[in-house]
C-alpha cells in the first residue's frame, strides 16, 4: 500500500495487489527482456510506486539491484560516474536529469553499458529520448504510463528514432491483461483523434483506497460494458493515434478558463519544450491582489543557454491564439519537483510572484516610463509590446489610475477614452510620443490650517444641505461589517484605527455654517475608541445579529461632532467576533473603502508584531483637493465640461417613471429599504467574457443592460440615468480617504434594429466621452441646467447604478479570516440605486429602493427581469433589442402555466427512415417541388440510397462528411445519405468567407466533402476526397449500418460571443423527438 496525495492533498492509501504487481513486471519483460546477469539501478524514494518496479524488474530476474541516493542525480557528472563504474544495464530515470543526463552520456567519457531504460511520469519530448537511443549500448527505451491505482504502468511505447524530437513521445497501448479506454463525460468511448479521459481495467487495477469507500467508488467506477468490471478514471486526457498508441494531452484539471476562453495549459508547456534550449515548463494559473486571472510559465532552459521572455512569446505567438500566451514568464534554476520527480505545482502556485528586471521591465519600441506605472496598477508587467490594459485586469477606474499617473510622470494629459483607443503599451507609447505635454497640475494653493474652516467640496454640499433642512439623518451613513473568525486583539485593532484615523485628514473633520454657507475644519486631534459589545445571541443568534447591525447603522451623525466614524467589535464566542465600521459620505466614498481595507490589514498585521507600519505620513491630501477644486471653478476651469454636459442633456426628459406599487407621495421621504441579489457565478463570468470580447469594460456590458432594462419597464426610448464615478483625476488622491466621487447623467437614446452587440459599441462611445468629463461637479452642472423643480422627485434622474469592482470582501488581521457580511444603506437617495459589486468569480447586486414606492416582492421582480436580461444578452450578443424579454418571477409563473404538459418521448424513428416509409407507402406522390419540377418520393427514396453507399465506399469509417452544394432537389437527397450512411452531416454555405470553410471542415475532421459542381472548394482543402452530384456515381451496393439514436446527425456551426465559429452537434434521438412532437 502507497500513500498518495493526489489533487485533494489528503493522503490516499491505494492497496495494490499482488497479482496486479506480478502481471505489471511481466508485460515490462516481454518488451524489453534482458539476457544473464545484469546490474539494475535504484533511485526512487520508496514511497514512489516507481521503486517497486526498480526491486523487482532486478532482483526478480536475478539481477544485481545498485542503490543511489536519490538525491544523486542532481550532480549529473557524478551520477554518470556512478552509472559507469556500476556498469548500470537497467533503470529508470526521472523526467528532471533526462536532458542534462542524455547530454551527459552522449559527451561523456565514461562508457554505461545501458540495455533498457524506463521513462515516463511527466510528458516527454522525442528529441529528449533520441539522445539516449544514440548511445553505443543502443538501449530499449520504453515510455510508461500509469497512476499508482493502477500499479506503476498500464501503457508501454517502446521508442523509436523515427519519432518526431519536437512532438511528445507516445504512451503506448495497454499491457496485456489491462484494458485502456478514452471516454466522454458521459462515459461512452470517444472516437479515433478525439481526446477522452483516460480509463483503466484489468489484471492491474488496485483494491480502491483504505478507509475511503466513496472515494474510491466515485473513482473505481462499474465498467460501463462488462457487468461486474471496474474501470479507475484517471483525470488524464489523451487521444488514440492510427496505429492505436495513445497520445497523452495532459490533466483534466490542467484544464482552466480564462477571460472566457477554455485553455488547457498542457499545450502550452508542450508549445514551449518544443523550443530550443528549454528544458521544462509549467504554466499555472493565479490570480492578482484584486483576483484577476494570470497565466504564468515558470521555465529552466538547458546548461549555460539564455532564453528571454521575449524570444518566449514569440515562439508562442507563432503557434497558440493570443489568449493563450502566458501573462509573464519566470526562468527559475530548477523548477520545484514532488518527490516523485513530477513538477510540483501546489510550490508555484503558493509561491510570490517575483518578476526580474531583465524578464520584465523593458519591451522594444515602448516607453520605459509607462511599464513601472502599468505595473502599478495591474500589479504586474505586460507580457509584451502588445499586451491588451483591459484584457489582462484593467477596466475603467484602472485605466482613469493609469492615465493619472502617465499625466503626473510625463505631462501628457491621457483621459480614459484615450486608454480604450490605445490599450497596448506599443500603442499608448505611440500616443505618448504623439502628443504634446501640457501643463497638468495647478499651482500650489494655500493649505487651511487645523481648526482654520475652508469650504465644503462641491460633492459634500447636497448631504450638508439635507442636514441643515432636516437635521440628524443616516441616509448618507456607510456601514461595513466583517465576520472575524480566529483570534482578534482588540487593544491592536483600536490603535490600528486610530493610526488610520490620524493618517487622514478626512477622518477628523468636523461641519459647521457661517453667514448662511456651510464650512469645514480639521481637527488635530479627535477622541475615537473602539466599542467592545458582547450580545446575548443564543436564541436565532444571526437573525439577531443582522438585527442589531441595521440598527446600529440607522445611528444618524451629528456632522458638527467628529469623527463621523465609529467602530465596534461585537463578540458572538471565543474566537468569533463581527467588526462593524460605520462612516458617513461626508467624509468617505467608494473608493476609500478599499483604502481603509488595505491600511487597516497592513497597519494591524504591523502593530501585532510590535513593529511600525510602513503607512505614508499623515497628508494633507484632501484639503488640497478642495481648495484646487476651489481655484478651478474661481477660473471657469469647468467650464468646458459644463458646456458638453449642457448639450448632452438638451431636450432630454426631466422624469423616468418606474411602474411603482403605489402612488408617489408630494414631497420625496428618503424612506428606503434594500434587498440583495446572488447571481450565479456564471453569469459574473459570462459578463467578463462579453467585455473582453468587445473591448468594453464590465461596467458598460452593466450600464447597456441597464439601460435596455429601463426602457422595458417604462417604455422610455429617451431617458436620462445616473452613475457615481471616482472622479479621482490626480494620482495624488489615490491614497487619499475622502468624498471625491460625483454623480454623472448618463443619457440612453434606444434605437431601432441594432443587436445588443451593437449597442453595445454605442453606449461604450457614450460612456467613453462622458467619462472625460467626469470631474465637473454635479452641483455646478444642475446651478447651469436649473432644472424645473420637483419635490417629489430628485433633479435629472432618479435611477442609478454603481458599480464597484475593486471591492473586497474578505481579508485577514492577524492568524484571523475575515468576511464581509452585507448590509444594507439606510434609506434611499432616489427612487432606485442598483449597486453591483463585483467580486473574483462572482457578484452581488443590491437594490435600494424607496419603500414609498415600491413593495419588496414587487423590486424582486423588476430586479429578478433585469439579472435574466443579463443573461439573455450575454449568451447572445446578436439578439436584436426588440427580442430582449423582461422575465420576471411573475412572468415565469404565468410561463409555467402555460406551459403544455410533460409527455414521455416518443419511440426513436430515424427521420431518414420516416421519409423512406413514405416513399413505400406513397412512391408516387410529390416530395419536392423546385420551380416547375416535381420529384416524387420514389425519387428521393432511390436517388438518397445510391448517394448513401457512394458515401460508404468513399467514407467507410463514417468520419463527417460536409455538403456544400446550391439550394436544390439534390441537395435534399445529399442530406438524407449522409445521415443514411451513419455520418454526420457539415452543412456549409458558398456565402461563408474561405478562411471559414477551411476552419470548420478541419475543426469537424471532415472526411469528405459532397458538391455539385458550381462552387469551387477552398484551395486548402484540395486534397479532400470529393462526390461530385453532377458526375455519375457508383452506387453499387454497401452494407449500411443501423442508425443509432445517441449517434450525431448532424453539426451546425455558430458564431457565438467569441466570433470562433463552434460546432453544435445535434443527435439523431433529438432531431427525431423534434420532428415527432
């Protein structure tokens, strides 16, 4: 019994028996036999299944067993010494020393008299083996595959020369006794080329695992066509060749997704080994600080030999798609191995990326100012010249962080438009190189002093006017909450909020009024502690606690009386705590949540260890922010972007009314309630696929459904939404907590006959110009808009969406893990504000609504039309607008209603077959008519069977066979004898562009292809074998197969979201139940 660890990490004892032991040594035998006395070499750990083979293969077989140290072959030299002065007849080799060893043994001056040598584990390159067939001793070379379920090796090639040294050497066929096959998902057999899972039976299968009975039933499964069999499914994928070896193409969970496109990595590794001078690979996925997806290679090149990212994507780019060049490339010394020699995966992917100056941090023709800044933001370097901002982790707010800091460093002013238009480092350089600089900041402005009032910013006067008209209220309160798991120190946790609380300016203001307009100050100092609360929860404990957060965080400020930040830790059990943070907006947006979230982590983590925080100085950031903005608008500096948003929003209608539940009262509440939403993961991903596919962010793929989903509920073609933006254009504000973020109209204008991919591109140039714009206060825009005034009603919108990407919902304090529970905002600024936050691999979406309007159930439902409107336009880009539904849970209900009743699935007819009885039962009646010519059954029936076995003679292994003829009585009958003769039928347009032609007919393995003369085949595919309908055609007769239902039909290829045509195969049991219906 061998412990392995496999995919899970939990050990796993695999009991092999003995006969499986015996059968395994004697298959190797009688491939790769060896005569006399003879010298064997052990290296293997005993804990590697492999070992078991290195005893008995010798001491089996009477031969003398020579034991190394495993640790012997890092030393190449002195392991060839070893092999030499043993004289090694025998042994096994692990995956790392097979090229420095080769190489070794080819030059070296000791003579190993090698017979035979085992390989395997890891893929292997025939260049790598070639070496070792060179040698004099001229040994066997046998490449093994097995997992240790199935006792060391079920599959043996024995290797030639004449195998390609840049494709990976096969794995051979099964042992005698053992039974290999290549299954689907759904456990059938795949088909000669096409890659299944790797299934085992036989002699060689071991018990299961000890002590784990589901597990080794959910791996040890029933064989699926011998009853009281066992087939092990492996996880390993490869592909059957002609000649019946197999071809190993890599682990199933080697297999990932990213930004919408399904790689398997093992490609990529094999892609890279085939280069030059690089010895191994291995390209994991990880995940940046904020949780974007990375490919990284981790590579080590062979001897003294220097391969540089560069020369690396090169390579690549020359044979993967784009999306399958790795993000950034590592040359380690020695990439990191399991004791069993494989690469060890789990080290990289828990290991720091660490990136080298000379890998990294310069690419031919860019600016070498742009990469650190670039790095900066996405937290890592471009792969290269031609790496796409938004295709490996930037959006929007990156980008307006990105074009902040290009501005600060070169002078050049780059809004975000700019980044959309130019997202490659090639590209931006050419824009930096273009462009003239300007002078981008002001001049230093005079800095209040403590206690010295100085105004409000533009964006504080609307919650400070609410205060002066209504008094204490907590509908600007911002609450967060976190669930701390492990063990807190609280005396750490306050003085880490305290440092924070005196880092920033914003955090120690106090309100106040003179002369009729309002004011602010900084205090040097203001009084905070942390409130230690320990509730009696022991009755429904969550109910209770989300209870008393909400009502916590309806607790109004009084913005005369600072801080207008408070913080508690409330204890639920030993080790069990829940952080609640409330702030008011006065003081904090968006965007410094992530800021308090970072410097809290770091600041805590520090002081936990008695150490100082490495926090900037305190600054004086937001009052610089204030008084520039100040001098701005003293300088009719926003004059211009008034000026658009002015005849943006000239004619646009004032109100959009939202089917409320009940009548709008005379003067707007502010009464609020929220409720939450958890799309499913998919749809997140599905979101990010479409950006990625359009060149657009996230947020315009939200904001143009958003929009869509207005128009169907109030019919409006023409209405006017809002949106907050960061409106942080200096890098200086990116560190800084404040009130910076402003509102923006977003004016939709639905148009007629566009796809939602269309409109799509539109709202992005809508959004793109705006977003230009975006530092014009909003106060200043409604002063010169003066809008009739509603009291009922906020002022040019009333509908909203947020989106946050950045958020985060966990981190950790200490040893502690941190989660962030969801509340929701006291009351409701306007009549809806969606916010979206968007969060690695998944969002949540809250609707805060105001309750005087709308009933809960009845927000469920419009929210529930607006997360299916999602969905729709996200799995179909093409649909046009006007077929975009509003589905509902009501409309689903009435659906269901509707909905006919479920009947059981009639018996499976073939539709050739149906047709076929109707030319026996009526030969002479009309089948076809094509303009005066009428074709009877009989005609069909005859002319069908004679093309079904010209198709059989020339396909006898039934591969896809693709029709590409005119629309006529012909082509009719083609249709039916390709699906007569067992094949599945490619159908394919002379409209589609050649290029396409050739894609589907080679991505099908169209065996061969029927015409009718009048179109001309692609030259690419002139080698594919032709039945011309216009020549005479033998139709002498063929046995015909009968057709089964789960067999394919036919293959329909579709464009998709990707623009890469996919084939969707459709089985003759669905196309009959269709039909049958």
């Amino acid at each position: 019994m061998l412990f392995t660890s496999g995919s899970t990490g939990v050990p796993k004892g695999v009991m092999v028996e003995h006969r499986s032991v015996a059968a395994m040594l004697d298959a190797f035998e009688k491939i790769a036999p060896i005569e006399g006395p003879f010298n064997g070499l052990s290296v293997c750990p005993y804990v590697f299944d492999v070992s078991v083979w290195e005893f008995f293969s010798v001491l089996g077989y009477g031969g003398t067993l020579h034991l190394a140290a495993p640790e012997s072959v890092l030393d190449t030299d002195t392991f060839c010494q070893f092999l030499s002065k043993r004289a090694i007849n025998s042994g096994y080799f692990p995956p790392g020393v097979l090229i420095p060893l080769g190489k070794e043994l080819r030059q070296s001056i000791h003579h190993v008299p090698l017979k035979r040598i085992l390989a395997g584990v890891e893929p292997i390159l025939g260049g790598t083996l070639l070496r070792f067939s060179q040698l004099p001793s001229k040994p066997v070379i046998i490449n093994g595959y097995g997992p240790t379920e199935a006792t060391i090796c079920a599959t043996f090639y024995r290797y030639s020369e004449v195998d390609e040294p840049t494709a990976r050497v096969p794995i051979g066929k099964a042992l005698p006794g053992y039974e290999v096959l290549l299954l689907d998902e759904m456990h059938n057999v795949v088909e000669i080329g096409q890659t299944g899972e790797i299934a085992i039976g036989g002699v060689g299968l071991a018990r299961g695992y000890l002590g784990m009975a589901e597990l080794t039933a959910s791996r040890f499964i029933g064989h699926p066509f011998k009853a009281g069999e066992r087939l092990y499914l492996t996880g390993d994928f490869a592909e059957e060749r002609p000649d019946g070896n197999l071809l190993y193409r890599g682990r199933g969970d080697l297999q990932v997704k990213v930004h919408g496109h399904r790689i398997e990595l093992s490609e990529i590794e094999k892609n890279l080994e085939s280069m030059p001078f690089v010895m191994a690979t291995a390209v994991i996925l990880k995940r940046d600080t904020s949780g974007y997806a990375l490919l990284i290679c981790y590579y080590e090149t062979e001897g003294d030999h220097t391969v540089n990212a560069e020369h690396l994507q090169e390579w690549l780019t020359a044979r993967l798609p784009a999306y399958m060049i790795p993000h950034r490339f590592l040359v380690l010394d020695k990439l990191p191995r399991t004791i069993n020699g494989k690469i060890d995966r789990e080290q990289l992917l828990v290991s720091d990326i660490e990136e080298s100056d000379e890998v990294s941090s310069s690419l031919p023709g860019v600016n070498e100012l742009l990469l650190p800044l670039w790095r900066s933001v996405l937290g890592h370097w471009p792969a290269g010249p031609d790496d796409d901002f938004f295709k490996t982790g930037g959006d929007s707010l990156r980008a307006m962080h990105l074009g902040a800091l290009i501005t600060q460093s070169t002078g050049v002013k780059v809004v975000v438009k700019a980044l959309f238009d130019n997202p490659t480092p090639r590209l931006l350089s050419d824009y930096l190189n273009s462009s003239r600089p300007q002078q981008h900041g002001l001049p230093l402005v005079g800095l209040p002093q403590p206690g010295e009032p100085f105004p409000l910013a533009f964006s504080q006067q609307r919650p400070w006017l609410l205060f002066q008209m209504g008094g204490e209220t907590s509908i600007y309160n911002l609450p967060l909450a976190y669930r701390i798991r492990g063990f807190i120190d609280d005396r750490v946790l306050e003085e880490a909020l305290r440092l924070i609380i005196h880092r920033h300016e914003s955090l120690r203001l106090s309100f106040g009024e003179s002369g009729g307009m309002g004011y602010q100050k900084i205090n040097s100092t203001v009084p905070f502690a942390l409130v230690r609360e320990m509730l009696d929860l022991r009755n429904n404990q969550e109910e209770a606690l989300a209870q008393y957060l909400i009502s916590e965080s309806c607790i109004p400020f009084n913005p005369s009386q600072p801080p207008l930040f408070r913080a508690s830790l409330i204890k639920m059990a030993t080790n069990d705590h829940v952080l609640l943070i409330i702030t008011h907006h006065l003081v904090m947006d968006g965007w410094s949540l992530g800021i308090l979230h970072r410097e809290l982590e770091e600041a805590y983590n520090v002081l936990l260890h008695q150490q100082s925080p490495d926090l900037p100085d305190e600054n004086s950031g937001w009052s610089m922010f204030v008084m520039e903005q100040q001098k701005r608008f003293n300088d009719d500096d926003f004059d211009t972007g008034l000026r658009y948003l002015e005849r943006y929003l000239r004619n646009a209608p004032q109100f959009l009314q939202l089917p409320a539940w009940n009548q709008r009262p005379a003067f707007q509440s502010f009464n609020g309630k929220s409720i939450f939403f958890h799309p499913e993961a998919g749809l997140a991903e599905a979101i990010s696929d479409m950006a990625s596919a359009y060149n657009v962010s996230s947020y315009m793929v939200l904001m143009a459904t958003f929009g869509l989903w207005l128009q169907g509920l109030t019919g409006s073609d023409d209405f006017v939404t809002g949106t907050m933006t960061a409106s942080r254009n200096n890098a200086e504000s990116f560190g800084v907590i404040g009130f910076y973020s402003e509102s923006l109209p977003v004016r939709f204008t639905i148009p007629d006959g566009v796809t939602f991919g269309e409109w799509l591109l539109q709202v992005r140039e809508n959004l793109l110009e705006l977003l230009g714009h975006q530092d014009v206060p909003f106060e200043l825009l409604l002063r010169r808009l003066n809008p009739l005034r509603n009291n009922s009603y906020n002022p040019v919108f009333q509908v909203m969406l947020v989106h946050q990407r950045d958020a985060k919902d966990s981190f950790s304090l200490g040893e502690t893990d941190c989660t962030a529970i969801h509340l929701p905002y006291p009351g409701s600024k306007l009549d809806l504000t969606v916010y979206i936050k968007e969060y690695p691999g998944k969002m949540i979406i809250m609707a805060e609504y105001n309750a005087d309007l709308f009933d809960q159930a009845w927000m469920q439902s419009m929210l529930d039309g607006f997360i299916n409107m999602l969905r729709q336009c996200t799995t179909d880009p093409a649909i046009p607008l006007s077929r975009v539904q509003l589905i509902n849970a009501q409309s689903a209900a009435k659906l269901q209603q509707w909905s006919g009743e479920t009947v059981e699935s009639p018996r499976f007819v073939a539709v050739t077959e149906m047709v076929f009885r109707q030319a026996v039962s009526h030969p002479d009646e009309i089948a076809i008519v094509e303009g005066e010519k009428i074709y009877s059954y009989s005609w069909l029936r005859q002319r069908a069977d004679g093309l079904s076995m010209a198709i059989q003679r020339r396909n006898p292994e039934k591969g896809a066979v693709a029709l590409l003829t005119g629309r006529n009585h012909d082509s009719v009958a083609a249709m039916l004898a390709i699906m007569n003769a067992g094949c599945m039928l490619v159908p394919l347009s002379a409209q589609l562009p050649s290029s396409r032609i050739v894609f589907i007919m080679k991505d099908a393995a169209v065996r061969l292809v029927v015409i009718d003369g009048s179109i001309d085949i692609p030259p690419e595919l002139e080698g594919v074998p032709v039945i011309d309908l216009n020549e005479a055609i033998d139709s002498s007769p063929v046995s015909l197969e009968t057709i089964l239902e789960e067999k394919p039909a036919y293959c329909v290829y579709t464009s998709g979201t990707s623009g890469r045509p996919k084939g969707v195969v459709v089985s003759h049991g669905s196309l009959s139940n269709f039909i049958q219906a």
